[in-house]
C-alpha cells in the first residue's frame, strides 16, 4: 500500500501560538519573577530583569514579526537559549543564598552504588582515552545543530519547532534542577590524587568548556545527559543512519561526565529521567497542542512529527 505524500512545507514560521512559544515565555516570564522576589540579594537585579524582558521583545520580534524569514528566529533560538543559561549565573547563587549539595550528592553516589563511580574509570584514563572522551562531551553543543539542518534541509519549520519545543523544554526543565539543587561536581568537591591525565587538546578542550559554563552551579540533573539523549532519539527517527552513528558519541558523552568528574552518577540517572519525560510523554503533548495533525497515522492523537513519508 503506497504512503501518503508529503504535506507541503509551508514557507514561513505559523503565527499561531506553539508550545515552544508558552515553554520559552513560561520559563523567562518565571525567572524575572522570581528575581524581582530576590531584588536585594541579585546584583544589578533591574539590568537582570531589563535583559529578560529584551530577550522575550526579540523572540517576538522575530518569531512573529520576521515569520517570513524563519532562519533569523531560528539562529536566535539557538542565542536565546544560551543566553537565558549564562545569564542564571547571576541568579541561583544568589537566590538560594550560597547553599550547595555536593556533600548529599556524593554520599547518594556512594550509598546507592557502592563507591565513587567518578573513580569507575580511571585505571583506562589516558591522554588517548581522555581525549575521545572531551570529544564526545563536546559534541553536546553541536547536536541541536546537526538535528537544525536535517529537518530543516526540507523546509519542515513546523516539525522543527516542535522538535525545539521538546528540546527547549529539556533544557528549562534542567534549569530548574539547578535552582532545586544547586551543586558544583565532582571535580570541585571531591579531593582526587591525581588530575587527569589530558594531553594538550583534550586539556584545551576542558578548559574552554569550564570558561564557558558560567553558571557553575549546573551539576543536577545533567543536561549534557538529558538534552543529548532527547536530540539522538529525535536524530533516529528522522533518519535512522544518522542515530546509529551518534549513539557512540552520546555513550561516549555520558561516560565523560563520570570519568571526567562533571557530574555525580545520580546527575546523569536524573539527567535519563528527564530525558524519559520529554521523549516521548513531552513530544506528545507538544504535538497536541501544536494541533498540527496529518492524515492517516501520522495525523493520530498523540503522533509526534516525522520526518515525511516517501513514496514507493
């Protein structure tokens, strides 16, 4: 039985509200309250909340006002983002008053495991091994990229702003685990013998991803684990090949954040949880509010986008 043609891609971004438009405006709209609760203990809180309010004018700007010309919104998704993360490196040390969890965190570790699991891997730990490891770890920052250009190298702005939706959503939703439970890591409370042994680009690697984590305070739930899982499982359906071929790079990822000392093993196992949550319960419930039903089983209740069907 022949499959249905592909719904035509529409040529600029919808102008009806998405789910990625309530994510971005719920998550934004929650931070600026809760600075302006914090007025006294946020430093140069007026310029905080000043600079939210701008991103929000921008995000509509372009989203609504530029919809014709999708790539500026989508450029700027990525900024918004980044933006929104760097800027809670003003905020959570503030707002939650110096507290730190690293001490709960690594006697979890050691009373649901057995021992340090940050030590799991270092008898193997070499320049060479270290090295494919900060590879891997860094791939992070590219993923939504790659996942960017293969949907929309076809002109899919609508499949890509759910997909956006669900990987934004995994972002703020880790976000607010750093508020919850503010820690630093392993590599900054626990008193190893040894450093790790980098040879030069692993150690450049490492070092320029410590200057940009300006937050510090990011190490529960691991986003590197949740937003990397949720862009592979994304990366799979839309094309197969390309999941297979990314799968060693995440588990090279995941084992990074243990044997690099990023994360606790608890990180990264809450990190899957929120994975879990926003693939596929979460794109879900992006794809019914979206209401961007096809015919035929794609159109279903609760189907999640796609990538198009072909034609035998």
């Amino acid at each position: 039985m022949a499959s249905l043609p592909p719904a035509p891609s529409p040529s600029a971004l919808p102008r009806r509200w998405l789910a990625l438009d309530v994510i971005a405006f719920s998550f934004v709209g929650a931070t600026i309250l809760v600075v302006l609760l914090h007025l006294a203990e946020v430093p140069h809180a007026p310029l905080v909340v000043a600079g939210h309010v701008a991103l929000l004018l921008a995000y509509g700007l372009l989203r609504w006002g530029a919809a014709r010309r999708p790539a500026l919104f989508i450029v700027y998704l990525f900024a918004f983002v980044l933006a929104i993360f760097q800027a809670m490196g003003l905020i959570i040390k503030h707002v939650r008053g110096g507290v730190e969890m690293d001490g709960a965190l690594a006697v979890l570790d050691v009373h649901l495991f057995g021992s340090d699991p940050t030590r799991w891997m270092e008898p193997a730990l070499n320049p060479w091994t270290t090295l494919v490891l900060e590879v891997c770890y860094s791939s992070y920052f590219f993923l939504p990229v790659l996942l960017a250009v293969v949907v929309l190298r076809q002109r899919r702005y609508a499949d890509f702003l759910s997909y956006a939706a669900t990987i934004v959503g995994c972002f703020f939703t880790t976000y607010v685990g750093y508020y919850l439970v503010p820690a630093y890591g392993p590599r900054a409370y626990i008193p190893y013998e040894a450093p790790l042994p980098f040879g030069p680009v692993a150690r450049a690697l490492y070092d320029a991803i410590d200057t940009l984590d300006y937050i510090k305070l990011n190490a529960f739930p691991s986003g590197h684990t949740a937003v990397s899982l949720v862009c592979l499982a994304i990366l799979r359906r839309e094309d197969r090949k390309l999941g297979w071929l990314g799968a060693p790079l995440v588990l090279g990822l995941i084992l990074a954040t243990l044997a690099h000392r990023y994360h606790y093993l608890v990180d990264v196992v809450a990190g899957a949880l929120v994975a879990l949550l926003w693939v596929p319960f979460g794109m879900r419930l992006v794809h019914r509010f979206d209401g961007r039903g096809r015919s035929g089983s794609e159109g279903a209740p609760g189907a999640v986008p796609g990538p198009p069907a072909a034609t035998p």
